[in-house]
C-alpha cells in the first residue's frame, strides 16, 4: 500500500499598510489604521485517493490577536487564512499572534500557528504559519495484516477507501502516546516515544517468517530511520489457560496479558493443565517439590469494585503430595507476589491451613516426606497445578481488570 507523503505547514503572509510611505519616518505616536492580508501558499495536493498528511490542515476559526505599545488588545474571531483583517488605531509597535483555540492531544486534524512583532510605520510584515505542535503517523499493514489502530481512546482514520486501508492520526509530537494495532494476528501494544513536530513517522507492520514485527519509524525530512525490529514476546500465557476471564490482550512488545473478570466470578490462571505448561510442554509431576525453584508471580489487580468486606486478591496455589506437617497431610502451599507478603500459607487435606511465618524455602524444610507434586483437579480441568487466583473472597458483587507481568515455575 502506498505510504503518504511528508508534509509541510501552509505558509500565511500578513502584509500590514501604514499611511506613512517614508521608510525613515519616526514611529506616529497616534493611532493608525493596519490592515492585515493573509496570503496562504496554495497547498499542492497529489491527485490521488490516498490520504497525504497535508490533508488535515484546517484553516478555518482562528483567533488573530494584536498588543500594541498603547497596551490596547485587538481580536478578531474566527478567522479564515485568506481573509483580509483589519484592525483599528493601532499605535506604535505591536505585537500579533494567529492560533487556534483547539488543541487536539490526538484526533483526524491539525492546526497552524504563527506570530511576529512590528510598528505601524513598517510596510509589510510577514506571519510565518507554521505547525509547531503536530506529528503525522501513518499506520501500513503488510499484505493486509492491520484491521484497526487506537490510542487514548481514538481510533485512527483509514487513508483511502479501499477495502484494506492505511490508517493514519495526529498526534501531539510533545508527550508520549500509547498504541493499540489490531491485527489479523492478535493485537500489538506499540510505544511513540520522543517525537517530533511536523514529521511524518509511518509505522510498517510486517509479520516475518519467525513471528518478529518490524516497525518502520520511516520520516522523510531528514536522516531515513532503519527499522526497527520489535520482537514478538510470547504470551507469559496462552487465554486458553485461563478461566472465567474475558477481553484478553496480549502486549506483543512485553509478553503481558491482561483482561478483565466475568460478572462476579474469580479467575484462574493455571500454569499447568492437562500435564502440559503453559509453555506448551510436557510437565513431569514426579519431580523433587524440594529441588524445585520458589513458584512467582506478578500481578496488578485494578479497578476494582465490590460489595463485600474486603477486596479480590491475588495469590497462587501450589499442589503437592506426599508431605506432613503438624502431623497433618499437606495438600498445597500457597504463595503471594513478592511485593505483598513473602510468607506462605500450608493447606492441608482435612480443609485446615496455616498462614505461617516461613518463606518457601523455610515450608519446605519444615514438611517431612518425600514432596511431588499433584495431578489436581480443578474446575473441570484434570492434570493441573500452579494455579493463580484472583479470589472475590465474601463478595456477591465485584468486577476488576488485571495486568499478569510475570508468571514463574
């Protein structure tokens, strides 16, 4: 698909007339009239049905702004560039400013600004209009892969109407925006970081033959940028592994999956099930509990709302076989995200547990017997084990959305 040209902000010139033909003439201490002609450069438009970044510029509802040195202030509303202005007994020197009162953080348009200072006895002044605050990005999907693009909550434009379009935005080239690419292949999460006004920054999605996407931060008013390969992060895990959640988003740049929960229901994340990992690999429940590297995991859980005494939780349970402890058998250990508590609780097959004072390492010292881990059971699912919960506890009413960050056995 064709890319869009780079643009360049439309020029305004603003030719201001004195009655005073001298160019030595001292500057008139009384009012005079000026008048102000903006001049906009005609903008060349490629006759194509591509969308160039020119496009967008809107010249229509400016606000002309004039200070003179009698501190007397002119305005004069919705202004067109093209239209003549004239402003009233102006004295002495002046100032003037031409902008617009939108300011667009994202959105399908751009918009100009200038200004300049002079006297009332200079012949012409001109008003460079100039966009200072835009960046122009430019989405292009590789044999068709890209279906959409949002950032803050904005969808960006199709450039053409063809059935697989580019997609394109304005952007404010002062702060950092976060993307959204929706694809044919899932969705991609993309940082704009660092970004210049008046650039055009196409990104080209392109799925290579090993799973990286490469991201073409491409303008053209200077040094061409090389790609920039992005490498596609797996899934710390897969949506298949996970019940009773819903919106699953996996953030191709950091592995990070993230969603919300079904109406008033926990969710489970399970690191293994039906014997394979969440990797995708054989899991052997045989294996030394004591041998074993502590099970971790980072979780946010945002937004929450509920309806009982206290708030969900995350914590993961770990199921094992073979252990006593307080002359009771243990069923599992349960851990918590390290920026919570480091402690663990011992679960035991009468339905009691211990929320102890001892690490991982300090449980499993503390539990005699041969350890293995459990087959378990669980919600429908056979064969599974190390499995996150984000618990309603006594709610009958809650909702929340989570970010899974890490995820470790």
């Amino acid at each position: 698909m064709k890319k869009s040209n780079i643009f360049f902000a439309a020029i305004a010139a603003f030719v201001l007339s004195s009655c005073n033909e001298s160019d030595d003439a001292s500057i008139p201490s009384e009012s005079k009239p000026i008048t102000v002609l903006p001049v906009v450069e005609e903008q060349i438009t490629p006759m194509t049905n591509e969308h160039s970044a020119k496009d967008g510029a809107i010249l229509e509802g400016y606000t002309a702004t004039l200070k003179d040195q009698a501190n007397n202030t002119f305005v004069i509303d919705d202004v067109t560039l093209g239209d003549s202005l004239h402003f009233e007994s102006v004295t002495g020197y002046f100032s003037i400013t031409i902008e617009h009162e939108k300011a667009n953080v994202i959105g399908e348009n751009y918009y100009l600004n200038g200004g300049t200072q002079g006297t009332a006895t200079d012949e012409v002044v001109d008003i460079q209009m100039s966009n200072q605050r835009y960046s122009y990005i430019v989405v292009d999907g590789a044999q068709d892969e890209v279906r959409g693009v949002t950032s803050e909550g904005f969808e960006f434009l199709p450039t053409s109407n063809d059935e697989f379009p580019n997609f394109y935005a304005y952007v404010d080239g002062n702060i950092d925006h976060s993307l959204v690419l929706s694809t044919t292949r899932g969705d991609i999460g993309y940082e704009l970081e660092e970004l210049k006004e008046d650039y055009q920054y196409t990104l080209s999605v392109d799925f290579t033959t090993d799973g990286n996407v490469k991201i073409d931060l491409g303008f053209k008013r200077g040094d061409e940028e090389e790609l920039k390969p992005i490498e596609k992060m797996d899934a710390i895990i897969p949506e298949s592994y996970i019940t009773n959640g819903e919106d699953y988003f996996h953030d191709w740049g950091t592995g990070y999956v993230s969603g919300s929960n079904k109406e008033n229901s926990d969710i489970w994340f399970y690191g293994v099930s039906y014997g394979t990992d969440k990797d995708g690999d054989k899991f052997d429940f045989t294996q030394n509990v004591r041998e074993f590297t502590k099970p971790s995991f980072d979780i946010d859980v945002l937004n929450v709302s509920y309806d009982g005494d206290s708030a969900p939780y995350a914590y993961m349970n770990v199921y094992i076989s073979g252990g006593t402890h307080n002359k009771k058998n243990v069923k599992a250990i349960t851990v918590y995200p390290s920026k919570i508590r480091n402690t663990v609780t011992i679960h035991y097959t009468d339905y009691t547990q211990d929320a102890t004072n001892l690490t991982w390492e300090a449980a499993l010292e503390a539990i005699e017997g041969n350890l293995t881990f459990t087959k378990w059971a669980d919600a429908g699912r056979l064969q599974t084990n190390f499995i996150i919960r984000i618990d309603g506890e006594s709610s009958n009413s809650f909702e929340f959305d989570y970010v899974l960050k890490e995820f470790n056995f």
